[in-house]
C-alpha cells in the first residue's frame, strides 16, 4: 500500500487553479517585501536622494526581464523555471546551474527576510539578546513551512489576504506621515551621483525578486499564454506603485542622511524610524505591524516557488527523486516543503542579515542571466518581446 501510495504522489501533478487576478495579486504580494523594511537604509545610503529614481530603474529592468521569463513560461508550462526551460532547449548542465542557483536564492533570501522578521521584532523589546532574534527568525521560518504544507489555493489566499492587511498599514502610515514630508529632502536627485544612484539600484534590486514566480509556478496557472504575462506586468506596476510612494514618504520624513542611521553605516530600520517619529510609539506598532506581515508574506512566497524548483530536480532526478512527489490530496510538494524548511530554520541560527544579503544577489543574478538565456533560444514567433528586449534585461 505505501508502494503504491508512493508511486501515485510521483507521478501526480500541480493543479492549475489560479486565474489572471489571483496570479497578479498573489504576484504583488510576493514582490512587495522585505526591501521595504531590510533594504531601503542600504539602498538610500548609496542613492541619497536619488532613492526613487533607483528604485524605478530597477523596476524597468525586472520588467524586461519579467516579459522574457514569461515568454518562456506561456510556451513551457511547467513548474522548475530555468531549470526545466534549459533542459528542455537540450542544456542540462545550465538548468542544473540555474535551479542550484534558485534553490540558493530561495534559501538564502528565506534567512534574509525571516532575519529581517526578527530585527523589527527586536524594536518592540528593549535589550532582547542577540541568540533570541536568531530563535524568533527560526520560528519564522517554521511557521512558513506548515503554511506551505498546504495546497496552492489555501496558500494563494492567504497571500493575498495578507497583502490588503498590510496595504491598509502602510496606507494608515503614509496618511500621517504625508504631512510632515520635506520636499528639500528628495533633492537632488544626482547628489550622490549617477554611479550611486546604480548602486543603490543594484542594493535594492534583489527586493523586485517574486516577479517572475507565476512562470516558475507555470503549471499552476490556467491559460498560461493569457495568465503569466498579465501576473508579471500588473504584478510589477503594483508593487512599484507601492515601493515608490514608501519610498518617497520615508526619504521625504527623515532625508537620506537619517536613513544612513546617524553614522557611518545604513539603517536597518529607516521605516520604522519615520513611524515613530510621525506617530510615536502608535507609529512603533503600525509599522511593525506591516513589517511581520510583510516578512512572512515574502518567506512564504520564497518557499513557495522554491520548493516549485526543487520538486522539478528530484522528478528530473537531479536531486533525490524523494523531492519530486507531490501529496496527493493537496497537491504540494511536501517533502521539498520539509527539507528547505529544516535547511533554513538550521542556517538562520547561526547568520547576520547584512552579508547574506549580498549573497542572495549573486545567486538572483545568476538565475536572472539563465533565464535570459533560454529567452533567446525561443523563435521569434513564440517570444512575447523581440530580442533587445531580453538584451536590454
């Protein structure tokens, strides 16, 4: 019976149940993350004033990378992204580079923002030991995990669901905090530079990460050709919307020499630091508020597509074919669910937030480059954008 049950989890299948709003707004919820609350003093820190205008050329160049990933996704609608798209164009070896490399990301950016969880937790308790944010960090990421036990619709809904939580927060703030925005604090523009602002750019960038997460869910998705490439667009003018108008509010309270904290390094908490100085200690708990929700809202979507890539391996037996089942009443991938919940809960002990961050940079670029690539194997009747399109991201 367990043979059989086995051999039926195996060879089962991903259930397309989500629709071209759900998709969007699931894609939303998975962009709009922790580089508001983990990345944005580091990204101010090199673009001054020049903040937004960074945050919006990042913006330009997910897009165009956004409409190669889903030039490939609506034509190989299947789950792994560049993993299963580079096998399929006959380069094993690069796919199995780009699904190391998204299983890295996925890990990495899960330490990340479930670090990111447990820094603005610590705000709330004064003289909280370091070892404690580490164990909230962990539990974070267990929580997770039991989320993404579960099948795609209860995961899509709750997603979402959160997402509107944490808009009214942020909507909450952004109210109140409007008023006391300096317009002298988002000039000038280029005080820092062109080559600032690109860095602040290129900080920041890792935090668009969840753009292209309904091509690597592509067997998910139904009417792929209609659903992914309106998830990847709406998905990404939403979240610029709501990146750039944080953004702006929070350079506009506090000027890009606060957001640097006061010293020689950048503030891990620059919203945070507006809301208390807007609302006093009511500012303390709305952004706090958003930011727990944020955190977890983004972990579980990392999760989510991760363990997408990492059931695509085992059934391709790159990883052990263990990975590649899926239960067969919830349709998720179970046991890849459990072994990047246990790898990340583990890892998240013992690393700092400030240089895992760079980590997971390498490791988004280099999937970016590998979906860039299978891009440019599509014939150019089945592309959604020419070529210099995929060129330019």
């Amino acid at each position: 019976m367990t043979s059989k049950r086995n051999s039926s989890q195996s060879k089962g299948s991903l259930r397309r149940v989500l629709g071209k709003t759900t998709a969007m707004l699931l894609t939303a919820a998975m962009i709009i993350g922790t580089g508001l609350f983990a990345a944005l003093g580091e990204s101010a820190e090199k673009a001054g004033a020049g903040l937004p205008l960074a945050i919006a050329i990042g913006g330009v160049i997910v897009l165009l990378v956004g409409l190669s990933a889903a030039s490939v996704g609506i034509n190989i609608p299947e789950e792994g992204g560049g993993f299963t798209w580079s096998r399929k164009f006959g380069y094993p070896t690069i796919g199995f580079i780009a699904g190391c490399a998204y299983l890295g990301k996925g890990i990495v950016s899960s330490v990340v923002i479930s670090l990111a969880f447990a820094t603005y937790t610590a705000q709330a308790f004064e003289g909280l030991p370091p070892f404690a944010m580490h164990i909230m960090a962990s539990a974070a990421v267990v929580a997770v995990a039991g989320l993404n036990y579960f099948g795609i619709e209860v995961n899509a809904k709750a997603a979402i669901g959160l997402l509107f939580v944490e808009l009214l927060l942020l909507g909450i703030f952004i109210a109140f905090a409007a008023p006391a925005v300096r317009v002298e604090h988002l000039a000038p523009v280029l005080g820092n530079g062109v080559f600032g602002v690109l860095a602040g750019a290129a900080i920041f960038f890792w935090s668009w990460d969840g753009f292209m997460r309904m091509a690597i869910m592509a067997s998910e998705v139904k009417d792929p050709p209609r659903t992914i490439p309106f998830a990847v667009v709406g998905g990404i003018a939403f979240a610029a919307v709501v990146f750039l108008i944080v953004a702006v509010t929070v350079l506009g309270v506090l000027g890009p020499d606060a957001m640097k904290g006061g010293g020689e390094t950048a503030s891990d908490t620059p919203l945070l630091t507006a809301g208390v100085k807007v609302l006093g200690q009511w500012g303390l708990w709305i952004v706090l508020a958003a930011a727990w929700i944020d955190t977890l809202t983004e972990a579980h979507g990392d999760m989510l597509t991760a363990t997408r890539v990492a059931l695509a391996m085992g059934k391709g037996r790159e990883l052990p074919a263990w990975l590649g089942t899926i239960h067969e009443r919830t349709k998720s991938p179970r046991h890849a669910v459990l072994a990047l919940g246990v790898v990340c809960a583990t890892l998240v002990l013992f690393l700092d937030l400030r240089p895992v961050l760079e980590i997971a940079n390498v490791f988004t670029l280099i999937w970016y480059c590998i979906v860039q690539f299978d891009a440019l194997k599509l014939p150019r009747v089945k592309r959604l954008v020419p070529p210099w399109v995929t060129w330019l991201g």
